[in-house]
C-alpha cells in the first residue's frame, strides 16, 4: 500500500491534507458503499431537495432503519457522498503545485490538470455541488473551505507569475475564479461519455496557461 503523504503549508486544515497516493496524476475510481451508489443515481437524477430517504433505500437495496443507522440521515448520505468526491482536491494540487517546482507555469498548468484528474473521474458527483447551499452550516462550511483553500493556491501562482512578468493577467482574483469555474463545468460535459483523462486534463492545462496570457522568459 502506498504511503500516506501529508502536504505542507496550506491555508486550511492540515488533517485535510493527505495523499493516498504517491503520484497525483493516479486517480482511483471512488468506492462506494451500496447506500452511496444508490444515493448518487437518486441524487443525479433528482436533486437534494426531490430526493428522499425511501428513494435511496429503495436503489440500494436496504431499508431505512439501515440507512439511518450508518449515516443518520438525508444530509448525512449527501455528504458522505461529497467527501468521496473531494477528500484529497487539496492534497493533489498542493503536490501538483511542488511538482511545478518554481516555474509557475508549469504550476499553473499541473493543478489545472490534479483538480480535472479528481473531478474527471466522477462527473456525476460534480453534478451535485451546487445542492451543497441546502446543507447545514457546518457541512456547508467544510466544503466551502476545500474551494477556498484550492482558490487561495491557484491565485498564488497567478500572483507570481504576473509578477515574474509571464502571466499578464489585468486581475488576477477574476482571472484565477475564472479558471476554477471552468474546471467546474469542463466534467458536466462528460458525464454520459468518459474521456481519456489525462489527455482531457493536458488540454485544459494548457488552456489555462493561455487564459493568463503566459509568456515564455
């Protein structure tokens, strides 16, 4: 079993922060529970708020005293879900970040690559974030804080770049919410047809790069 990589010096909750793998370019299909697969077609299909507690038990095959016991209840199997899809987003672009070593565009252009890895691999489950608003404020709360730490790295790199002259970028805060939102939607695009994954990723890396208007020393 591969060890477990902790990443250094990020804005968030360090215990966030580890890498199942020693390569962030390997993304594992995510493993769910029948409870978690059941939910995730009732949840795609339906929304948060259309799907109920007896529409997943009945997908997966359980009852719902079962449900309740292993996840408490409606947001409980919404988040557990959500974890699946996001648990390591951080770990693997702080690692795609230090790969860059100290070219930003090289930086630049691998965490675009680690956050499609992840999101690539599991369209539908992108599909569900925007429901994360009917969370509790604390769930809410964990989530927000895995966009936020993602956005704090990717505007340090814009940052650095611009001020190293490569990027030329006007403002770097829209320029740095304009990448992450295309990170967004680029797996909506593929739910129904899975890509090469890398491949896809490479593409939009170097996308991003002209995005910030890099140019070479």
């Amino acid at each position: 079993m591969a060890s477990r990589r902790r990443v250094p010096s990020a804005p968030f909750d360090e215990a966030t922060a580890v890498l199942d793998e020693p390569d962030w370019r390997y993304v594992a299909q995510p493993k769910l529970s029948p409870i978690l697969r059941g939910a995730l077609d009732a949840f795609y299909e339906k929304g948060f708020r259309g799907t109920t507690v007896r529409d997943i038990s009945q997908r997966a095959g359980v009852t719902m005293p079962t449900l309740y016991y292993y996840h408490g209840n409606k947001e409980g199997i919404f988040t557990a879900l959500l974890e699946s899809a996001t648990k390591d987003v951080l770990a693997r672009a702080y690692a795609a970040r230090d790969a860059g070593g100290n070219k930003p565009e090289v930086r630049l252009t691998y965490v675009i690559e680690s956050i499609l890895l992840r999101t690539l691999i599991s369209p539908r489950m992108v599909a569900l974030e925007p429901d994360i608003r009917y969370l509790s404020a604390p769930n809410r709360d964990r989530f927000e804080r895995v966009r936020t730490g993602v956005e704090r790295l990717l505007l340090g790199i814009v940052r650095e770049g611009r001020r190293r002259g490569l990027f030329t970028v006007s403002d770097s805060v829209l320029t740095t919410r304009a990448l992450l939102d295309m990170c967004d939607a680029i797996p909506r695009w593929y739910v129904e047809c899975p890509p090469k994954h890398r491949a896809v990723a490479q593409r939009f890396g170097a996308i991003a790069l002209n995005a910030v208007g890099y140019r070479p020393d």
